[in-house]
C-alpha cells in the first residue's frame, strides 16, 4: 500500500515525537555545544577509550552516557566509530558488538535531530546497525541484547519491532546473571511493562512497574543504578542480598539499608561476629534477622567490631545490645571525638541520607564495652583476629580487622571517595594513602568494605598500590593550583590524569575517577582559607541577595528563567541550570513551569550521577523528593 506525501509527512511527525521520548535524548542541543575542557568527565572517559579497547566494557558504556548526557550523541557517534576502524583487526566479535551498540544508542537518540524526509532510512539503518551488533554477539551479550531491546520498544509500530523489543528484553529478564549489574534489570522490566500497556494488559504492566521500581510509565530517565531512594528509610546502594564471602563462615547483608552488615562464625562454630552495627535499630533488626531466617543455624551473636564510628556504622548499636546474651562493642580509644565532630556538623543530611526513621541519638549514645589504641590480636571462639587501628582516609578512628587465617580484611570505609562526609570538616589523603600500605602488606584474598559500591571499585590491593601513586600526584598537581591561586572549578576542569595512568593497569582507570573530583575538593577545603585567591568568601551575599539581583535588577521573569533552563538542560548543563534555580527559585515557588524545569534538571542530574557519585544521587532525589524504589528481582 503506498502512503501519501500527507501520511508520510504524519508518520515522520509521530516518529519525531517518539524518538524525542526516547529517554536520555533531550529536546536538542544549543548551538556551539560541544566537548570542550568545560566537561572534564567526558573528557576523562575520551581519553581512556581513545588508547586501546577497554578491557571492562563498563569504561566504554560510562563515556557512551557522558556523550547522551551532555546532548552530544551525535559527537559520540563519531568517537565511537572511529574507535570501530581504529581498533577494528584487533578486535573479537564481541568487541565489535559492544561499539556497534553503543553507536546504535547514541543514533537512535539523535533520530529527531535528522531532518523528517531521511529519519526513516536513519532508523532503517540504526536497526540494521543493532541486528550486526547482535550477530557478532551470537545473541549472548546482556547489554547488547539490553540496547536493542530499549530501543526497539520506542520505536513506533511503523518499523514492526515490537516482537524483537519483547524478545530481547526477556532474554535479558532470564539471563539477569549475565547482566553488568543487577541495575541494568530495572530498565528491562519498564520496557516490558510498556510493551504490555501497549497490548492492553494492564495488570501484567503494573506488575512489570512494580519490579522496576519506577512509580508510573512517564519517567524522563534512564536508570541502571541499583541505587534506592526511600523517604523513610533512606538510601540503599545495593538490592537485597546475603552471600556467602567464604562459605558458612562469612556473611556479607547488602540492601538492608545505608551501610553492609558482616557476621562470621568462629573456628569452633559457637560464636558469630558482626563487623559494624548499621544505621538505624529498626535496620539492624531486619537484616539480623533476615540472616537469621537464611542460615537458621547459626550460633549467638558475642562480639561487634566497629570499624569507625560514623552515623552508619554504630546508629543500630541498640538493637544489638538488646539481644540475649549481651553482644560486647569493640571500637577505636579516641571513637569519643569521631562522635563529636560528626555530631557537630549539619543536622539537615541525617534524614536525607538515612531517612525519617533516623534518629541522630542512637548515635549519640553508642559505647563500646572495649577500646583498642594499638595493634592488638584476639582470639574468639578459635578464630584469630588482628584489630589495626589506622588514620584512614575518612575518620581518625578507623580500625581494620583482619581474619588472617580466612584471607578476610575488613577495612569499613577508610577510602571512601568523599575523604570524609562531604558536609563535615574531616578526611586525611596521607592517613589513606598509608592505609593502602597495610592494604597491600596483608594481601587479602577478600577486602570487604562498608559500603557495596566501594568493595565493588576497590576490592583489590594490587589496584590500591598503584592508585596510591595516582593520588600522590593528583595530590601535588592540586598543591600546586593552589598556590598559583586558582581557582577549584578551574581545577576541577583541568581533567587531570596521571601522564602513566592511559597506558597503565586498566582496573585503575574507574577508580581513579571516582576519587578525583572528591580529592580535589577535600585538598582545596583543607589548603585555601575562607578567603580565596578569587576573592570568594570576602563578601557574605546569600540566596536572596542573588534572587533580587536576577529578579529586581536584572528583570528576570518567570517565562525567561523557565525558558533559560530549558536551554540549559538541552545543552546537557544541568548544573548549570540548577545553580540558576537555586539563585532564583524562592520567587516563583508557586509557579507550575518552573517547578516542572527543575524537576527535569534534577531528575537529569541522578540520571548523570548513578553510577559513580551516590552521594550526589541521594542529594538531587532529595531536591525534588523523588523517590526510587528498592529493586526487585523476584518474579
């Protein structure tokens, strides 16, 4: 049947829209848009592809999301297949699959910036690049399955992809192991949850809903995080799960809430262990007892080592003492002025990190029963154990506890890459870097963090050792600026990367950039003054005064900050965008098209955050109190 100029002009009108909604694609990019030194991320990502194929697919989906983020899909498509021909006798057919996907992504967002009259041989020629991608993937692949699957789902049904999109996705909802993280599934059950609500069948659809943790069909976002977001119990980085580190011996709980919860049984098997007690008493109570119902078995609870004695490492003490026997607390000598400082800082991040049920006393009144102020090695119940007290990177009263005769160190959260709680004056990089050296001295076969995303990143002494030497010199190049009086966004946007680190220990690559920004700011914060060389800090203008230059002065109305947001946002300056709503908000609290704009640059901003800054995650959901559901995985 042929198609009039008229229908053809309406197919390519309804397509427009449909590419448009494809999520991660905004609305198009400002003129004069591009990479440049002002997006040292992407930049970042550029140069560790542009060396060599990358070993971890990860490094190459990470700048995939940089290019979608920033609306320059179209640059990535280039970079990409360059890297295609570049790389191309060197590479497996798996490797080619994973850059024709991502070529294959990054085009199928960039469809409605073609013109109407060649859109449609544009996607004829997307899809054939994602049917190859597929080919040479022999159909094995999660994310090569996972993009075609996305993308065909938002394709109208004038291409007949529908089929393809649902088997793909269930492929990809049976092969969940497969998948680069158990995140990846939370887009899986969304997009066959549309499927369904396009055939009709509503409940299967709300069922799809339900386990992608999504609230409706009509989010701006793709999310592959695991992360969670819950009013009342706060922050999750991992769905649920216990394993088994060493089996029937130690036990790692993730997804229970902020922090990991550790539990080994002795040698003589009539003792358990825990190793830090969690945030909150009500958590502590549902993980302890979900171990419990997993290994029914197992014997009393004795003993809790405190790693460190922040928030989400002691808050659920009390539930723990409350049980029968009594559970005797070992912690740092000087855990008394952890306790202080912390509590001394701003109240306002508890409850956005923890949630409502957090309650700032149950960290207040944490004591342990024994103090440790040196090297000291214990027995329990035949198992031997080190207690190391070290600086850390994070709080002065870390202790690592060793399991020498299980290769077992726990090391709690002393490199986490804030160097501290952002919001807190803390955080020592020399106090880390020695830490490393302890690290890499016991050789551990399993390094077991507080937190899942830092066991995940940086579970391997071998990386620490020459991470250690990154940092150093990132350390001296910020020294360095410092003195020249620069200031900290000129750093920041330096895109500074250690002359060895491109040609060096890939498993360095990831980890090095989720430390650099924090590093920077930490050793700016502790080495500038509160007047700075750019001469911040010499006034004390605040929001408001901002709000009536923008406003009174300059004019600005609604309309023009909706409008210069929106613009923003297309250009992928999210930040950007958000600094000039909080500079100009208060003014028009009640309007619906503002709110509406900050909503989108929040919601932008988690979506360029969830894989590699949490922290920034948790603080933009709570901007517009968005919550994201704990996914599940059950059928």
């Amino acid at each position: 049947m042929k198609i009039s100029v008229f229908g053809l002009l309406a197919v390519l009108l309804v397509f427009g829209v449909f590419l448009v909604g494809l999520r991660g694609a905004p609305a198009g990019p400002v003129p004069g848009n591009s990479s440049g030194p002002h997006r040292p991320e992407l930049e970042y990502f550029k140069a560790i592809n542009s060396v060599a194929p990358p070993q971890d697919p990860q490094i190459l989906f990470l700048l995939m999301g940089q290019y979608s983020s920033a609306n320059l899909q179209n640059d990535g498509v280039e970079f990409f297949s360059a890297r295609l021909k570049e790389f191309g006798p060197r590479l497996s057919d798996a490797q080619k699959s994973l850059y024709l996907s991502a070529i294959g992504l990054l085009r199928a967002q960039n469809a409605s910036s073609v013109s109407f009259l060649h859109r449609i041989g544009y996607v004829k020629d997307t899809i054939a690049i994602l049917e190859q991608a597929r080919q040479l993937s022999g159909g094995q692949i999660f994310v090569v399955n996972w993009i075609a699957g996305i993308v065909y789902t938002e394709l109208p049904g004038f291409f007949h992809q529908q089929k393809a999109a649902q088997d793909e996705l269930n492929w990809c909802a049976e092969n969940a192991s497969k998948a680069p993280d158990p995140g990846w599934l939370r887009e899986v059950y969304y997009h066959l949850g549309k499927l369904a609500l396009a055939r009709g069948e509503q409940a299967r659809a709300q069922d799809y809903l339900r386990r992608s943790g999504y609230k409706d069909f009509s989010s701006p976002i793709t999310l592959t995080t695991p992360f969670s977001e819950d009013v009342m119990s706060g922050h999750a980085f991992a769905s649920r799960r216990i394993t088994e580190i060493v089996p029937r011996r130690v036990y790692a709980l993730s997804g229970y809430e902020f922090t990991e919860y550790y539990f080994v049984v002795t040698d003589d098997g009539r003792e358990l262990i825990g190793i830090d007690a969690g945030t909150r008493p009500d958590s502590a109570k549902e993980a302890y007892e979900a171990l419990r119902a997993y290994a029914p078995n197992l014997p009393e609870l004795t003993t809790i080592f405190i790693t460190h004695s922040h928030w989400d490492h002691v808050g659920g003490h009390s539930y723990f003492q409350s049980l029968n026997p009594r559970v005797h607390f070992y912690a740092r000598s000087n855990y008394q002025e952890e306790l202080t400082g912390e509590l001394n800082g701003p109240g306002i991040f508890g409850q956005r990190f923890f949630g409502k049920r957090f309650n700032v006393d149950d960290v207040s009144n944490f004591k342990p029963d024994k103090t440790i102020d040196r090297r000291t090695e214990l027995k329990i119940g035949g198992t031997r154990i080190e207690l190391i007290p070290v600086q850390g990177g994070e709080t002065p009263d870390a202790m690592f506890i060793n399991l020498p005769d299980q290769g077992v160190l726990f090391v709690g959260d002393f490199i986490m890459p804030y160097l501290g709680a952002p919001f807190v004056e803390e955080g020592d990089l020399q106090g880390l870097l020695d830490a490393i050296d302890i690290v890499v001295q016991k050789n551990p076969q399993h390094l077991l963090h507080g937190h899942e995303p830092l066991t995940r990143n940086f579970g391997s002494p071998a990386m620490l050792a020459q991470l250690k030497l990154d940092l150093g010199w990132l350390r001296e190049q910020v020294l360095n600026s410092v003195r020249r009086g620069e200031e900290r966004a000129v750093i920041q946007q330096a895109n500074l990367i250690p002359p060895d680190l491109v040609t060096g220990n890939p498993a360095v690559f990831l980890p090095y950039f989720i430390m650099r920004e924090h590093v920077i700011d930490r050793l700016y914060d502790q080495n500038v003054g509160y007047w700075q060389a750019d001469l911040k800090g010499l006034d004390h203008l605040s929001r408001a005064d901002r709000t009536e230059l923008l406003v009174d002065y300059l004019g600005l109305s609604e309309r023009q900050l909706t409008k210069a947001v929106e613009r923003l946002a297309a250009d992928g300056k999210y930040e950007l965008a958000a600094s000039l709503l909080e500079s100009s908000e208060s003014r028009f609290e009640h309007s619906e098209s503002v709110a509406r704009a900050k909503r989108l640059v929040y919601l932008k901003l988690m979506e360029k955050n969830q894989n590699t800054d949490p922290f920034k995650f948790i603080l933009y959901s709570a901007k517009i109190d968005e919550q994201t559901l704990q996914m599940s995985t059950i059928k």
